[in-house]
C-alpha cells in the first residue's frame, strides 16, 4: 500500500524543480513512474533533470506524467493515511469517501527527458550535503543574469577540493576534502536538495555540456554553466600580518542584535567597527531620526585605531556560520574563518 506519508518528501522535492510559468511543457510536468519495488519521480528545469526515487511494496508497471505544480499542491494537502493507487492512466489518490485524480498526459513532448548515465563516475569521499549547506544562505536567490551567483561551485585546488559560494559581496569557501578529486570546477544549482548521510558520485567530464550526480535513490543532470566561477581566489586570499581578533561569541551577537533596531532604518544596514583599547566599538545610527546605538565588545588582538564599515545581517549570518572557533580579521575586507571555512565580506563606504 502506497500513502500520501510514504511519497510526500519525495513527490515535493522533486516538483521543486518544474517551473508552471515556463512555456515549454515538459518543464511544468512531473513524471511519476512505478517498476517492481520502487517508484520515481522526475522532472526538469532549464538547467536541471532530477530523477528521485524510493523503494516501495508491489511488482506494478505504470507511469503518469501530470502537472507538477498541481501535483505538489494536492499531495501537500492531503492527510498522511490517503491511499494512492493507479487506475487506467490515472493516479488516484484518496480513501472510502474522497479521491482525487491526477491524469495522465499522452503528448511525449510533456515528459521529462531520460539521459542515460555516462560510465566516467567517480565517488565523492566526502558527505555532499553537509559539505554545501552552510554555503546556501551566501548565494543570490534570483540570478537570472548572472546563474553563477545562484549556484555553489565545487573548485579544485592544490591544497584540496572547496565549496565556494558567492552573492556578490560576501563570499564564502569551505574546504571539502584535503586532495583535488575533480580536474576542473563544477556550478551546483543551489536549489538541489541533497540527502544527508548519503553516498554520492559524480561525472568527471562533461558529456554534451552536462554533468551527473547520483547516489541510490536520486539522480541529478546538471547544465555546465556557460561562465563559469571566476578566479575568485586573486581577491580571497589574504595574509595574517597580524593576529586574529578574539571576542566572545554570544557578546558580539547580542550586541549586532540590538545595532539592528537602529540599522534597520539607514539602507545599508551597517555599522561601524573600531579597533580601541580593549576591544572593539560597534556604532550604527538611524538615518532619519539621527538616533544612535553604540556597543563596546572586550576583545583581543585587534590592531588599534583600525576601523571598518561592515553590513550587519551579513556579519551576523557569518557568525552563525562558523560560530566554533571564530576568527576575524580586518584586513582589505572583512575576513571570518575557523578550521575549514572562510567568510570574505566585502566593506561598505563612510
């Protein structure tokens, strides 16, 4: 018996991809296919195919290519216990008294294309999800112009293989594993979702300007981007002319909270940051009204009389990143690392 519980993670996850505005119709559609033991779902945007899959009871063969938006809309209403069956090209689902169906669409031209997938596989001696999610919130939402900002790349360097990520003006790295594995950098859609704990690999060349992820349960076609992430690393290095800045983790986030109420109401939302004697300043001021707030957080190491403008949601998203072993730097930038990770935010004008 197959339930609304049983597929719902899945079912949406997947849709998220389709796009209901696009006017090519295999991009709105989801494809869901049943095979002895499993069923799958797939469907595709203009940069991605996503295949997701999960094993279920039964030795049915049936497939159904529907709307993907109506679909994610009505597995998501439905109770958990709703059953969901398969009836002459339609996928019903319900129980005693309700069903709702969801039919079939003969026209090719509305399923989801199958790739098959190439042999050149390598596996990633690394967790992919752990390893990309605290690059998320240091990507653009909406990149249309320019898809790298949307997408976090996978960069191979002497050192090892990084996840870099970037918005523009706060940029973001994370070393993944201490040898290259890849030849060459790889732009991941920010809105895949990956399974945690999960074994996953990867093509190591491109194959009709595509590259594949897959694991056992999920497969992924992925667009190579046309510009590819710039050399990120001529403006990301810096040099520890001086020590680290140490200060006291929950002080400083308190005191950005509190900057907040004032920053709120100037548009560049910042502050400023001083180096004094015995720590650091924090001011910000509201432009309308004139008012002022002001912290003063103990600190050590900090290079005096420098001073620094800095954006407060951004320093704060930073601190809740690397929030074990914290490091800051001011440098030419804003610079916060701890063992693995490294935030770059760009500073902001007096």
């Amino acid at each position: 018996m197959i339930t609304v519980d049983l597929v719902k993670e899945t079912l949406l996850q997947t849709a998220a991809i389709s796009n209901p505005r696009s006017p090519i119709s295999s991009f709105q559609n989801i494809d869901i296919e049943r095979t002895p033991g499993r069923i799958l779902f797939r469907a595709q945007s203009s940069a991605i195919i996503m295949e997701n899959s999960i094993d279920v009871p039964g030795d049915e063969s049936w497939m159904v290519s529907a709307n993907a938006d109506k679909a994610r809309r009505l597995i998501q209403s439905l109770p958990g216990d709703y059953q969901i069956c398969h009836r002459k090209d339609r996928l019903i689902a319900g129980n005693e008294t309700n069903s709702y169906e969801l039919c079939h669409q003969e026209d090719p031209a509305k399923r989801v294309y199958k790739y098959e997938l190439p042999e050149n596989m390598i596996d990633l001696p690394f967790d992919l999800y752990s390893g990309l999610k605290n690059a998320k919130p240091y990507i653009l939402k909406s990149a249309e112009i320019k898809p790298v900002l949307n997408t976090i790349t996978l960069f191979p360097q002497e050192e090892g293989l990084f996840a870099v990520a970037t918005d523009g003006f706060v940029l973001y790295e994370k070393q993944l594993y201490h040898e290259p594995v890849l030849t060459h950098p790889i732009s991941i859609d920010s809105n895949i979702i990956f399974s945690p704990d999960t074994e996953y690999s990867i093509s190591t060349v491109n194959n009709f300007n595509k590259f594949f992820i897959k694991s056992q349960n999920q497969v992924i076609i992925h667009n190579t981007l046309t510009t590819p992430f710039p050399s990120y690393r001529q403006f990301m290095r810096f040099h520890k002319t001086t020590p680290p800045i140490i200060f006291d983790y929950l002080e400083m986030e308190s005191a950005l909270q509190r900057l907040m109420i004032y920053a709120n109401y100037n548009l560049s939302k910042s502050c400023l940051i001083e180096c004094v004697e015995g720590g650091l300043r924090l001011t910000t001021a509201d432009s309308l009204s004139k008012e002022s707030g002001e912290e003063f957080i103990h600190a050590e190491g900090q290079e005096k009389d420098k001073k620094m403008r800095v954006n407060i949601p951004y320093f704060l998203q930073a601190l809740k990143t690397l929030r074990n072993d914290l490091q800051l730097y001011l440098s030419e930038a804003v610079y916060m690392s701890n063992k693995h990770e490294i935030i770059t935010i760009m500073p902001m004008g007096e």
